[in-house]
C-alpha cells in the first residue's frame, strides 16, 4: 500500500483532491494486466465517490486515465499511465490491498468521515508499524495524500480529535512525524 501511495503521490498532480487520489488509488489496485478497470456502482457508493464526478474528470485531464460513462452500472476506464501496470505484487495481493484500503486497520474513522481525513488515515495506517509508536517524515506522509506539511498537521489533529490516533508529534529537526494508535487498535496489512 505504501508504494502505491508513494507512486500516486509522484505521479498525480500535487493539486489532486483526496476524491481523485481515492479513486486513483482503486483503479491501480484493480486493473487487469492490460489496464483496464471496472468499478461497480456499489463500491463507488460505499466509498462516497459514487456522484464525483469532478473526481473523474481530474484524473483524465491529467491523462491518467480516460474518461468514463458514469450512466453504466459498472464504470469502465482505461488506466493510461503505462507505470501502473509495472507495480508489484501481483493481481491477488493488490485485489487484497483495494479491500483493505477500503477499511484501513487499525485506522477506525465515523462512516461519514470526509474523504480528505478518510485519505489521511490510509496514509498513516500504510506509514504504520508493530508495536505502539509508528512515524514517517512529514514531507512524506504529506506528498502520499498531496496536502502541504500544514495541513497534513491539521488532519493528524483531527484523527486525535475522532479518536482514530491517541497522539502525535513533529519534530522539526528531523522533519518526522510520529504518531500513537489506540491501545485496541490491531495493525493488519
């Protein structure tokens, strides 16, 4: 999940809204070997992506992929970044990955969460690690979600203010960011 994260963030404008890098973030990990992605309605709904259409419209004006026909039940595009299809692992693992990115252990966030914060947990649950103490440069986590230092800040404030992170702290010396997760909390990739 972190080199997904890490290719998006390289190969994405730095200026793409969380919907956009959510959705770039389940094409790359569903498409076939040739590029290809089909998206049911369903999941597009579970994901609160279903009516985005301007998140659609970014990623093909950036040539990332082509754009679909939102009126079909199940979304069909074409991936055009020919790096996508050169990332490991295989189908099955990164099949794997699409699920759990849905719902990032241990990263609990409420069902109404905006997308910004939900693409900011999956950040930092990707970043994390055993045992309880988990960190990443900031410069880092914020480049995987394509928000500023700043607000990358303001969104870990907010995953303490939910619940979702016990704690965290920047030092600025070393530009690390580290975080504390709830002591019931169990990381699962």
């Amino acid at each position: 999940m972190r080199e997904m994260l890490t290719y998006l963030g390289t190969a994405l404008p730095r200026f793409t809204s969380p919907a956009a890098r959510l959705l770039a973030l389940q094409c790359a990990l569903r498409c076939d070997t040739r590029g290809r992605v089909r998206l049911p309605a369903g999941l597009l709904r579970s994901m609160r992506l279903c009516r985005h259409q301007e998140a659609w419209k970014e990623l093909a004006q950036t040539g990332w992929l082509t754009s679909p026909d939102l009126r079909l039940a199940t979304v069909t595009v074409q991936l055009l970044d020919q790096a996508v299809l050169d990332q490991a692992p295989g189908r099955g693992a990164r099949s794997q990955a699409a699920h759990w990115a849905l719902h990032p252990s241990p990263m609990v966030l409420p069902p109404a969460a905006p997308l910004i914060l939900r693409l900011t947990a999956l950040a930092v649950a990707a970043q994390s690690n055993l045992p309880a103490c988990h960190g990443a440069e900031m410069d880092v986590l914020a480049r995987m979600c394509g928000h500023s230092p700043a607000q990358t800040a303001e969104l870990l404030d907010r995953l303490v203010a939910v619940r979702t992170l016990t704690a965290w702290t920047y030092d600025r010396d070393t530009d690390e960011v580290l975080w504390q997760l709830p002591a019931q909390a169990v990381f699962a990739p």
